[in-house]
C-alpha cells in the first residue's frame, strides 16, 4: 500500500512505499492535545521509506510521557497542519497522520491507550485492544 499525503494548504508533502507495520488509533492524552481530538489516527512505516517530497515541515522535539524520550512532531508552519511523528524511542520508525493521506480509508488494526478513549467514543469492532504502549 504505497501512499502520499500533505497538509492541507498543500506546501508540504510526502510519500512512503510498502506496508505500514501497524495501523492504530493512540488515545493517549498527548495524542488528544496535539491533534486537538479526541485521539490520532496512525500509520507507522519504516523512516527508510519515507520521504518528503515538498517543502520543508516544522518540528516540535516533545518528551513524551511514556519513554522520556524526544518524541519529534512535524506540522506544516504555513497552516499547522500534522503530518508525521518519529519518536526517539522507536528508531527507524515514522508514524504518518492518517488525516494527512490522501486516501484516509485505511484499516485500523489496533487501539492503544484504550483507558484514555473518550466515553463517546466506541471501540472499533475488529482492532486489537491495548492499554499502553507495546
């Protein structure tokens, strides 16, 4: 399943090639405040086949909760838009926001974080379930 995606005024864009690892929803509260949602949407593919082909994203090194350490944000200084993650603590790892395909119709195999789904959210009916971080 190669992809493509950008944010939405379109000055930065990406592609990736091959399989995601893994398709999940995190309803961790970091995920909750960086997409100002009630959780992100994520597939996470090798960094190797990864590669922005426009523009330049802006980047916010976080801590994040879980591993201490640097959890890298990348967003479109233009319109904000969020577009991918690398976290130190998965190295090699990119994890693209789905909303930022341009085919956002993608399976979602897991949920993590799942204590922390807001009360009106139901869980997906086929994805695993998970309380924390594999």
């Amino acid at each position: 399943m190669p992809g493509s995606g950008s944010c939405l005024c379109g000055n930065i864009a990406y592609e990736f090639t091959g399989e995601p690892a893994v398709t999940a929803l995190c309803h961790c509260t970091e995920c909750q405040k960086w997409g100002a949602s009630t959780f992100s949407a994520n597939a996470v593919v090798p960094t190797s086949a990864f590669n922005v082909t426009k523009g330049t994203p802006k980047s916010f090194p976080r801590i994040a909760l879980v591993s201490g350490k640097p959890h890298n944000l990348f967003f479109c200084s233009d319109c904000g838009g969020h577009l991918y993650t690398q976290p130190e603590s998965s190295p090699g790892t990119t994890n693209i926001q789905t909303g930022s395909l341009h085919d956002t119709n993608i399976p979602i195999a897991a949920e993590l974080f799942v204590g922390r789904r807001c009360n009106y959210v139901e869980p997906l009916e086929n994805a695993l379930q998970v309380e924390k971080m594999p």
